[in-house]
C-alpha cells in the first residue's frame, strides 16, 4: 500500500515533519510519501493562500493518481484541493482536519482544535460546521504564532499550544485536543502527558484512517457528489489539468 501525504504549501521544513511522522507511525506494509508543490505560498494562513496553493498541489496530485493507494492534504484547513481529489479519483482522500476531528469524537464527546494565527479561528469553526461536527466542538482556540514559527518547533511555541489546550480542557470542557497545524505534527504524546487527555495529531489520524480504508477496499463514492467532472475547455492553464476529465457519452 503505497499513501501520498502531499503538504500543499511550499515549506520543505513541514513536509520533512510529515514524512519524520508519517515514517514512524505507518505499517510494515505501508509506504508513506510526503510531498509539497513546487509553487505556491509558504505557508498557509488565509483563505487567499488557500486558492493560490491549490494549483501547484493539483498538478502535483494529478502526476501521481496512479502511483499511490490514497491521498492526504497535509494542510489544517477544510482545503478545497481535497473535494476536487475526490471528484477526479475514487482513491480515498483526507484532509488532516477532518481526519483528526472525527477521530476526536471517538474518544471524547467534545473536543477543541488548537490552532496558529487568529485569523484561522472562524475558518476552522466553518470547517467544523461543514463536518457536521459544532455539537461535538468545544472551541477553537489560537495561539497567535505564526505558521512558519513551527518550522524551528522551539520550546515557547509548545508552551503557547499547551496553555491554548489546557484552557480549552478547562474551561471550554474539551475532552479531547486536536492540533489544528500540520507544523505542530510530533508534539502529540508530549501534550498527552502534560494535560492527562487524548490528542490528535492530524498527520497521523489521516494515516491512520486511510490504511484501514485501503485495507477494507473501500472507494470514494462516484454519485453525484463527487462524481468526474465532465470535460469542457481549459484557457490558458498547464494541459496536466485536462487529464483528470471524463468524455460526455
């Protein structure tokens, strides 16, 4: 079983923290891979950066749909490249958001994602709306740090993430913390520790997840939602982006 993790913005720092992760959690059998574009933003903290990451990480998807069992955008965020995978492959795709969210619920009722700049705050309620999920979330907490502080993990990045957890378990009744930054990957088990309480590291909920659903063949569904976009005529874009259509009749 072969999974591509692809980290959508461009820091080769947090894709080396994806694969460092993805290395030590996946199966004998399992081959994890992670990648990031060659264009796009460093880093990730808008929705603007969002749309401008999402060429590079489709054409990098797309030159490697045949190559992997499943996929995972590495970005904690509701990535829009994660619904347009899931149009153009029945491989299973994850984002690390939903994945570590819904793992969240089985092992709490309530759970709260700690995440980096304020801005990410109501974007990660709207992603927790879109799951179905704002009955089983407590809060969504930010820390204020800056996404490529995370490159250098230094010791007063954790203590602001732990003292955002501890506030969420405390006084927003978290059961159970998710890590709401692909950059915070590693400091899981650390906070576990700390806080005496259950915490997801995305990376490894999304590996997790997929592993079984490849074990238990499972594909994403073809009707309606996700089915193949129809072909229709690209301007101006790479002719990578023609592949992934389907020829009406």
């Amino acid at each position: 079983m072969r999974i591509l993790m692809i980290n959508p913005n461009t820091s080769e720092v947090f894709t080396e923290k994806v694969q460092k992760i993805a290395d030590k959690y996946a199966s004998e059998t399992t081959e994890v891979v992670a990648m990031n574009p060659a264009s796009g933003p460093r880093s990730i903290e808008s929705i603007y950066d969002e749309l401008l990451s999402s060429p590079g990480t489709l054409e990098l998807a797309i030159s490697e749909l045949d190559h992997f069992d499943a996929f995972a955008i590495a970005c904690y965020s509701d990535h829009p490249t994660v619904y347009a995978l899931r149009e153009i492959t029945d491989k299973p795709v994850l984002g690390i958001a939903d994945a570590s969210m819904y793992m969240a619920c089985m092992l709490g009722y309530k759970f709260s994602v700690v995440t980096t700049n304020d801005e990410w705050q109501p974007l990660l309620w709207d992603a927790v709306k879109h799951y179905g999920l704002a009955e089983r979330c407590a809060s969504v907490r930010a820390t204020g740090m800056a996404v490529l502080s995370l490159e250098e993990g230094g010791e007063s990045s954790y203590e602001l993430i732990r003292e955002e957890a501890r506030l969420a378990m405390e006084g927003d009744g978290a059961e159970v913390i998710c890590l709401g930054c692909a950059g915070m990957a590693g400091w899981d088990k650390r906070l576990e520790r700390d806080l005496g309480i259950p915490v997801v590291d995305g990376v490894v909920a999304a590996l997790m997840l997929l592993d079984g659903m490849v074990g238990y063949g499972v594909h994403t569904s073809k009707f309606r939602t996700y089915a193949t976009p129809a072909r229709k005529e690209l301007v101006n874009l790479p002719e990578i982006f023609d592949e992934p259509y389907v020829t009406e009749g």
